[in-house]
C-alpha cells in the first residue's frame, strides 16, 4: 500500500493534501520519497523557522533526549524557567509571565481563560462578571471549541454548532464597528497584528492605537494572538512591533516558529496592576491552568535553542532584508495575476486578481496556483481562497530567495499564456 492508500484507509480525512511525501529536509529544501528536491517557502506553515536540521536544534533535542524528556509540572523545570525568562527579557521587554502549551489552539484557549478570571476581577457596574471576547472578521485562532469559536470564519464552524458563547466578531481595521461592538460584558480584544490564514492582512497603526485606547476608556484587555507571526517572522521579534512598538499588550500567545518543528507554544500575561493591589498576571493562580506535556524539558530545550539561533543570527533583522529584496523584484513585475504584496518580513501573501487565471472545479485560485508551484519544486500555502502565502525559513539566503521569486515568475507567465 502506498502513503496515500494507507492515508485513505486509517487517518480521517480532515486535511486536503497535496500528493508530496517528504521524507527528508535540509535547510530551505524539501525532498519526497521519489528523491524530488522542493525549495521550501511553506516550512510546516510558518513552523520550522531556522530551517530544517539546523544543527544547534538538531543538537539541543538529541542532548536533552539523552539526559530527559519530560517531568510534571508539579516540579520545577530549569529549562522552562530560562525559556520564559528569555521570553521576557530578550523578545517581549515588558515584565510579565508565561504559561507553555503544546500547540497555538491551547495558548489562544489559555488567554480566553485569562480574560474571563479578568472579567470575574474587574466586574461590570450591576456586579455581575464580564466575558466577551471580541475577534475580527478572517481571523485565525486555533481549532479547539474556544480557539474555534473565537475564530470569526463560517467555514471553520460549520457543523460544530452550538459554540462557545462569549465572544462577538467585529471588522478588521474598522474603529467605529469596533467602538459600537463593545458592551457592558465585553472583557477583552483579541487579534492577529497581521493575520496569516485568512489572507495575510495587516492591522493599520491608526487600528491598533485606537484599540488601545477604546481598552483603556472601557477597561479591556488587549490580547495578540502571534502564533504565526511572533518570534521573527515579520521583522521584529513581535509582530505588533513592526506596526506600532509603543503598544504594551495585556497578553500574547505564541507557537509555530518558536519551537521550530518540535511542538510548543505558549502565552504571556502583563504584570500591570488591574486594580490598587493585583497583578494581571496573578490572575492565573495555582489551580486555575494547566497541561500535562505543556513547557516540559525536551520542548524547552528545543525553543531554548530556536530563540537563541534567532538572536544570535539576527533573524528578525534578516528577515526585514529579505521582504526588501522580494518587494524590490516585485515592483518590476508584471501584475496581471498576481496585483498586491501584503503582509511583514517573511510572513507575506500574493493577491490573486479576479478571474486572472482560468477557474479549476472544486479549488480555490490559492490553490490552482500552489499546485502549480509545486509541479515547478516550489512549495507555498494558500491563505485564505485569493492569497497565496510564502513563509521561507527565517535563514533563507538572497540567492534562494531569487531561486523562488524566478520559479513564481516562470509559473504565472506560463498560466498568464495558457
Ligand atoms: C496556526 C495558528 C493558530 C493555531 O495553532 P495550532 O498550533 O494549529 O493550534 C492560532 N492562531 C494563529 C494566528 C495561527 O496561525
């Protein structure tokens, strides 16, 4: 039986796949059981930041492997200490403390948890709790009952009815729906600075300001979900840095690219004082949060080491380079498929234009065009049923990215006359 049989046969059919099997990675490139190389700009969505098989990852994981794997929580576990003080010190600079989960679902659901305790603090005038969470129109937040329902997509729900109650969607970047959507339960904002699946969208720094503001006037939370987007990928360390860096966050989650293939992920919460004596922070009590494998030594170690290559490399910077290159070749070229170049350093989306390539039954253009990347050695991901998203190892060279860029290029000239 091949992959795709035994796929068929035993593994519910919850993902659309593309006919790949990679078996082995080095670097930016990709390569599948029939020895077929792949430059890979997709990086397990955005997840394996430092490349394949970096060595100083390769080497912390089999180091900790050897020494051990996993304590409970109910101990004290050095590496979940440093990672959470790197975290702090060297990529949020504003004094906090973190909670590690295994997956980017679970830190938006860790958050979601955090803005309630909030809302039984810091209650509404007639005394009864607050609990909404306001999320915006083509967010992404995870696949859990919580994470899904704070995800403001119809083809995400679809057949999981009756959600979680306590959240309302409100539009992107539109202050005045914003001000209108909060009400005496509402809790807390939570959003993507720039949002990944749902097509690669940017908050304006005229957006963020004035959610900061409509949270200081109603006394809400400001959450940022930078699953995707945090640690590098859009140029900074945090991604709401590249818009506005004098924003201060009541909490952020984060997962992909930070463990760089080994799952983790991970929220923060603000210190500040909510009130004369209380720390936001203190909210998350003993007792009130928790996760058997969440921040356990081998997926410490691994983040440990992803940070550290991030720094020490200067990817954030690097990857700031790189968007100038891409957007540079860009300019120049012929936009009667691809019209816009949204997004930040290597967390980037190509618009589709309407009609510019010929309809396939059953796909969206995102993934007609993805699937004629892969034919050409490319691989990229959709985002959203018009973007096509590129997200190359935060290490990409300037030479794999004009490998890449001519490969897009090449495939839309042949799409363009065909
Ligand atoms: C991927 C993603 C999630 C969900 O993360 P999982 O690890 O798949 O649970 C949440 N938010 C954003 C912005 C994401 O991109």
């Amino acid at each position: 039986m091949n992959t795709a049989d035994t796929f068929a046969q035993y593994v519910l059919p919850t993902y659309g796949r593309f006919p790949i099997v990679p078996v082995k990675g080095r670097g930016t490139y990709l390569w599948d059981d029939q020895g077929k190389k792949y430059l890979d700009f997709c990086t397990g969505i955005a997840v394996c930041s430092i490349g394949h098989c970096h060595p100083a990852l390769t080497a912390a994981i089999q180091k900790q492997a050897g020494e051990l794997l996993h304590v409970s929580n109910l101990f004290q576990i050095p590496q979940q200490a440093e990672l959470a003080k790197v975290i702090v010190e060297n990529h949020v600079k504003i004094p906090g403390k973190v909670f590690f989960s295994n997956s980017g679902a679970e830190a938006n659901d860790g958050l979601i948890k955090m803005a309630r305790r909030f809302g039984h603090k810091n209650r509404q005038a007639n005394g009864e709790a607050r609990y909404e969470v306001i999320t915006f129109s083509q967010s992404f937040h995870g696949r859990t009952l919580g994470s899904m329902a704070a995800t403001a997509q119809a083809k995400i729900h679809e057949g999981f009815d009756p959600l979680l109650p306590g959240f309302r969607y409100s539009l992107f970047n539109d202050l005045t729906a914003l001000a209108s959507a909060i009400s005496p339960i509402t809790a807390a904002i939570l959003l993507e600075p720039i949002q990944g699946e749902g097509g690669v969208y940017s908050a304006t720094p005229e957006f963020l300001q004035g959610i900061v503001a409509l949270a200081k006037k109603h006394d809400l939370l400001v959450l940022f979900d930078e699953v995707q987007a945090g640690f590098g990928r859009c140029g900074d360390s945090m991604a709401w840095r590249t818009i506005c860096p004098e924003i201060e966050p009541d909490g952020i989650s984060w997962a992909k690219g930070m463990g760089g293939g080994f799952p983790i992920g991970s929220f923060w919460v603000n210190d500040r004082l909510i009130d004369d004596t209380t720390p936001l922070s203190s909210l998350m009590n003993p007792g009130s949060h928790g996760s058997t494998y969440g921040g356990n030594p081998l997926a410490c170690a691994a983040s440990l080491a992803v940070l550290e290559v991030i720094e020490t490399e200067k990817l954030s910077q690097h990857a700031q380079e790189m968007e100038a290159l891409i957007r540079k070749e860009f300019a120049t070229w012929d936009h009667s498929i691809f019209d816009d170049l949204r997004g930040a350093g290597l967390l980037l989306g190509f618009g589709i234009k309407a009609n510019s390539i010929p309809a396939v039954e059953g796909k969206t253009p995102a993934q007609v065009i993805v699937g004629e990347f892969i034919k050409h050695g490319l691989l990229t991901v959709p985002a959203g049923p018009n973007t096509v998203r590129i997200l190359p190892p935060l290490t990409v060279t300037a030479a794999e990215i004009h490998e890449a860029l001519t490969i897009i290029r090449t495939t839309l000239d042949t799409l363009t006359h065909a």
